[in-house]
C-alpha cells in the first residue's frame, strides 16, 4: 500500500522550492491508502487554487476538474514524492497504486 497526501492552499505556496512542508494553515487535505483499485480524494474546497500531492510510493494520478468522471489506470502519469497542481475549486484527485 502507498500512502497519499493532498493539501489544497488557495495560492501558490509552497513554491515549488520549498515542496515537503505543507504552508499552515490549509483549506483542506486528503489522505488516501492507494492500491490497486483506483480511489478518488475528496473535491477541493472552494477557494483552493493548488494542491500540493506527497506519496510515499509511485502512484498513477489523474488530476480531475468537477463531474467529470475519470479514473487513474495504467496510462495515467506517474507521480513518486512530490509535486504541486494547479487546480480549481471542487477539483479532486483519481490515484492507484502504480506496479
């Protein structure tokens, strides 16, 4: 199991240089235990803007704008530690556990 992180800010911080220190306080955050079966975060909050995404393993993500239904397989992009997502509100994240 690979564990997943997601803190939603309303600007863009944590710049990029400063990834693995979430800025307090967040909107909202996510916490997911990713497998092999595809799971889907919480919608950001309203005022979110970016998100900043931690795995403890690879992940296949898909960054997913509001009432669109998408899943993360196999053709999905891989994400292993950290990286920062422009978002919108109500966005939210498909992750599987990747092989």
């Amino acid at each position: 199991m690979t564990l997943v992180r997601i803190y939603y800010h309303s600007q863009m911080e944590p710049a990029p240089a400063q990834l693995g220190t979430p800025r307090e306080p967040y909107l909202g955050r996510s916490v997911l235990d990713v497998d092999q079966t595809p799971v889907s975060s919480d919608p950001a909050p309203a005022k979110a803007t970016v998100a900043l995404v931690q795995t403890t393993g690879p992940v296949h993500i898909e960054v997913c704008p509001p009432q669109r239904e998408m899943m993360a397989d196999e053709q999905s992009p891989i994400l292993d530690g950290e990286k920062v997502y422009l978002i919108g509100p109500e966005w939210f994240f498909s992750v599987r556990e990747a092989e």
